[in-house]
C-alpha cells in the first residue's frame, strides 16, 4: 500500500516506518523541518515536507495515498501550556483525512480510545480532551473510511524514548535525590516496547477490520513501584514511597504519578496474530540505555 505518516521522524514513527518499508509498503512521511526530513529519508520513506497547519496539503497528501497513519501532535503547544490548543489544531487535522478519505474505503489509523462500557473506564478516558479526536476518527466509518483506533500505552519505551514517562521519571529521580512512588507504589502503569507497536501498526494496516479498536501494550500494567525500584538500583539512590500529600510537589510537572490503568490485550493480540517480542519495560531499564542518554 501507499502509506502517508504523520509523525514519521518521531518516536513511534521511527519504529513504524521501517516496519513498513520492510514489508513492502511504500511510505511517504510528513515532515517540517530539514532534519526530520533527513531522518525520514535516511529510513527509506518519502518525503513531504509541510506541517500539521497546512490542511489543504494534508488533504491532498492523504488523497493520494491508500492509508494514512496519524502519529504527529502538537507537542510544543501542549508544552506551553495550551492544550486545549493543541487538540483544536489535532481536530482540524483528522477532519482533513477524514475528508479526503470519504466514501473510499481507503484506511485512517488514529491513536485513541472510544467508549468500552465501563463508566469508571470511560470516565477517564473522557477526562482527556484527545477523546473528542478518537470519536471524530471512529465516526469517519460511517463515512465509508476503513477507520482503525490504536490505544499506545503511556510508557512506549526503547532508545527512542526521549521525553515519555520513564525519561521524566527518571530526571525527577536524579534532581531529587530518590526515586520515588506514591503510597505503596501499586498503581499501575500499560508499557510496550517501541518495536512492539510498530509491528501492531503494520499488522494493523494489512488486517484490521474497520472500526477496530486496538490496544498495544505488550504489557497490560506494571505497578510504579516495581519501575522507580529499577530506576533507583540504576542510580544508585534509594525508592522511597512519597505521601499523597506531598506527591504534587515532589513530581512537580509530572502529573501522571498517581495514573492507575491497565489495557487488556488478548483480544488484540487474537485479532492481529500479534505477539510482542522485544524486551519487556523492566528488562529494558536494566539494559541501561536511559541512563546514558538521559
């Protein structure tokens, strides 16, 4: 297929579009800058140079190929603090692929959730403003677009990761002095490896039925504790548990702390033939390549 990327420089496209290319797929990947643009070029892809704002040449550029896969965000608004901003700027996008894609048949694979019937679930799921971009790409299947959601687990981990989770959690460590949970630390935590979800795109792209909704964590949650352990032992500081109270200061920035949730895979995995292989996240911690690079 000819595949369009957004996001194809980033963390999770670095993963998926080699996977492509080496399965035969021809991939065109968005990028903005002249370094994105060498770095999607150095992977075999290629290039269409233009941002997120330019929804007139998304348009065209999804018009013109079999599938889109939309990986990109407006991280550096969201940055500063205008979130609400950033998912404005994410809704115009995917109602530009939307549009083109009409009536086409042709495939859309966002990132998101939809509702699974589960308040408490939902409830959290709706508390993120994304969740109005997953709806609008779940609706486009009534529009006649092969419309697939993939739910990427909040730790996506590999030597790509530069700015997740785990990279955050680990510089709090660092400037604190511990590295540190919150209570007993049994919160949990979806991860998969980098490599992992790029072979669920690919298996995604060649099989999913539309209005698929997927789930890659090669791991349905790990609980905090058992990562700031690691984190820890590799710094050579000691876990410690933070009180409730004190947690919003002590992970200053980092909100998501306290975050407890867990994503089934096996329906996923039966759907797809998926089967994770690449190092689980504890393993990769002990690899040691987040504190080298960070």
């Amino acid at each position: 297929m000819r595949v369009f990327v957004t996001g194809a420089s980033g963390h999770i496209g670095s993963g998926v579009v080699p996977e492509l290319i080496q399965a035969g797929h021809e991939v065109t990947g968005l990028a903005r800058s002249g370094t994105s643009a060498a770095a999607v070029e150095a992977m075999g892809a290629d290039v269409r140079r233009g941002d997120l704002g330019d929804t007139g040449a998304l348009r065209e550029a999804a018009a013109g190929a079999d599938a889109v896969i939309h990986l990109a965000f407006d991280h550096e608004t969201m940055f500063a603090g205008n979130f609400a901003g950033a998912v404005a700027t994410d809704l115009a996008v995917v109602q530009a692929f939307g549009d083109a894609l009409a009536g086409t048949g042709k495939t859309f694979i966002g990132i998101g959730l939809t509702r699974t019937g589960d308040a408490q679930r939902d409830a959290t799921i709706n508390a993120n403003p994304r969740s109005a971009v997953a709806r609008v790409i779940a609706g486009f299947t009534e529009r006649g677009v092969r419309t697939i959601l993939v739910a990427i687990p909040p730790v996506t981990h590999s030597s790509q990761d530069k700015q997740g989770f785990i990279p955050m959690l680990i510089n709090i460590a660092r400037n604190t002095g511990v590295s540190g949970y919150v209570g007993e630390g049994a919160n949990r935590w979806p991860a998969a490896h980098t490599l992992d979800v790029a072979s669920l795109y690919r298996l995604a792209l060649e099989k999913a039925p539309a209005g698929a909704q997927l789930y890659a964590a090669a791991e349905e949650g790990i609980p905090v504790r058992e990562i700031a352990e690691v984190i820890g032992r590799r710094l050579g500081i000691p876990a410690v548990s933070v009180p409730a109270g004190e947690a919003a200061d002590h992970f200053k920035g980092f909100p998501f702390i306290t975050m407890d949730i867990t994503m089934p895979n096996a329906d996923t995995r039966q759907l797809l033939g998926w089967e994770p292989s690449h190092p689980g996240l504890i393993a990769d911690l002990d690899d040691g390549h987040y504190f080298t690079t960070n």
